[in-house]
C-alpha cells in the first residue's frame, strides 16, 4: 500500500525511524521518563548502602503523589519531540503539531465530553451506576475546586504524551511508509498492549485492553480526519478528566482520590462487569464497545479513510537516515 504524508510535507533532508524501532524506543523513552523523578531516592539508597547497610535495608520507599504519577508524561513528549527534531531531522508538524491548536484542541475537549457523557450517562439511566454522593456539592470548597482543576492541566499532559507517541510518531510514520490503514491498525495495537498491565489479569482487563485498542481506533480516524493531533489532545484529556474527576470512576484500572466535580458514581449491587466494566471502569464496558462502534462507523463514512490528498513528498537521493 502507497504510503501517505498525514501532517505534513516530507522533506529532502528527513528521516523516518523504523516502526519496530519507534515501538522499542518508546517503551524506552517511557522506562527513563518513569525513573527519572525517582532519582534523589536512588542516589539517597545507594550512599545509605555504602554507609550503614543495616539501614538500608529498612528505608521505605517515596510516596507516589500527583507529581510522580504525571511528571513522566510530559518528559516522554521531551523525548519524543528531540528525536523527532535531532535525530529524524523532522519539524514537529511531521508528527501533527500543525496549525490551529487551540480550535481544535478545543472542539476535540467538547466531543471528549459529550461521548464520555453519553457513556455514563447511559449506564447511569440504565441501572448500572448509581449516585453515592453528591460529590463537591455537597461540601464546595475552594481547595477542592483548585485540585480539579489542577487534575484537568496534568490530564491535558499524561494525554498528549499518549497521543504524541500512538496518534503522532508512531501513526505518521507508518502512515508515510505504508498507508493510513495500516498506520491505524497498527498503533491501535500497540497503544492495547501497553495498557495489559494496569490491573491483574482478568476478564476487565481483556475487555478493558480490547477498549482501549477500540478507542485506539477511533481516535486514530479522529486525527487522520482532522490531519492534525491537536484535536485528540483535547479529546483524550476530557476523557481521562471527567471520567475520574467528574465521576470518581476509574480510568483504566487507575482510581483517582479525588472529589468528583459532578456526581460519584458506583456500581449498582448484583451488576455484572461486562456492563460496569470492573475494577478496570467503564472503559471496559460492553456499553462502551458500541459507544465507539458508533464513532468509528460515523468516522469512516465521513472519509476518515480517505482525509483528502497526501502531503507533498519532496524528491530525494538515496537515504542517509534511518530510512528515507
């Protein structure tokens, strides 16, 4: 299949990782990025080693707050974006960092909402969830509100890093070599892999992993659609954001401890977890599945396949790169 330029022309002097190469490389760039935070405790373990080993040997590990769970996101977009920029010799439009950002991170936030409502929503008319309580309301504070709204700047971050990678580097690239169809599959794949080890291994998490790669999909179509990945920056941030913060439901096995802004929902007694969606939330609801089936189709019919010419390829000599 004739390959496509998504988001941007290819130019003379760019290069393209290999799409093993970029898969490997990520999960690299997301081990460091996950470390780094923790170095002062490393360094503070091995000189308390050297020292007293005894003591050592008792230290407790650090607490994992809202800055060790989110501060990894934004160094692995870092990462990205200086390979991209160094090695690749690429602009970071080549990824989908393009034009009219703040519209469409905008309009893509919007649609996140509305689907995640209509998620919930439907569960909750159904029986499935039911309200405990009335979450913020029922005590406001300002403290509160200032922690919501401070979960909804580090969701706009831990998003964009999924998305720089999946939707991004990993699905413009393949999208230039072999075509948007197979750039779809592929990092829809790959982005339900990653998540098979969120919760212990259980019907949730095949259902919930088989979401996600679903949403991969139709997230996918939403950025070749759009040609741009600003507008699934905004979309999977709403997602992540009202689900655990507007809800206080978990987002894909992660249960935030948060006062939800709208309503906190649970479980309804004696639901089974193909509707609920388990201890993985309702991304692993069958409810869910049809949600994005709808989307996919509407997405589809409306050219996600076909979003238009191919960006211009500049005419080039032999590869000096990774590849040409």
């Amino acid at each position: 299949m004739a390959g496509f330029e998504l988001y941007a022309p290819r130019e003379v002097r760019d290069r393209r990782t290999w799409t093993a190469a970029i898969i490997i490389l990520g999960v690299v760039f997301i081990i460091v990025a996950s470390v780094l935070p923790f170095i002062p405790f490393i360094l503070e373990r091995i000189a308390a080693v050297r020292t007293n080993p005894e003591l050592a040997r008792h230290m407790q590990p650090p607490a994992i707050g809202i800055v060790e769970m989110f501060l990894p996101t934004g160094l692995l977009i870092f990462f990205i974006l200086a390979w991209v920029m160094v090695f690749e010799r690429r602009k970071p439009a080549a990824i989908g960092f393009n034009e009219k950002a703040l519209p469409r991170f905008a309009r893509g936030f919007l649609i996140g909402c509305a689907f995640l409502v209509a998620v919930v929503g439907g569960l909750w008319a159904t029986g499935v969830y039911q309200v405990d309580n009335w979450a913020v309301w029922a005590r406001p504070s300002a403290m509160t509100f200032l922690t919501i709204a401070g979960y909804a700047l580090l969701f706009m971050i831990q998003g964009s890093s999924e998305e720089t990678f999946m939707r991004g580097w990993l699905m413009g690239t393949v999208s230039s070599r072999h075509g948007i169809a197979w750039a779809v599959f592929i990092n829809s794949i790959v982005f339900g892999a990653m998540h098979l080890g969120n919760i212990k291994p259980s019907p949730e998490l095949w259902g919930g992993a088989g979401n996600v790669a679903l949403f991969g999909v139709f997230i996918s179509l939403y950025a070749a659609r759009e040609r741009s990945i600003w507008g699934v920056y905004g979309w999977h941030a709403a997602w992540n954001w009202l689900l655990g913060v507007g809800f206080g439901l978990e987002v894909s096995g992660l249960n935030l401890k948060v006062t939800p802004l709208v309503v906190d929902l649970k479980d309804a007694p004696g639901q089974p977890w193909w509707l609920t969606g388990g201890s993985w939330g309702p991304e692993a609801s069958v409810f869910t599945t049809v949600v994005l089936l709808v989307g996919i189709i509407v997405l589809i019919r409306k050219g996600a396949l076909r979003p238009g010419n191919s960006y211009s390829v500049a005419e080039s000599g032999p590869s000096t790169g990774a590849s040409a």
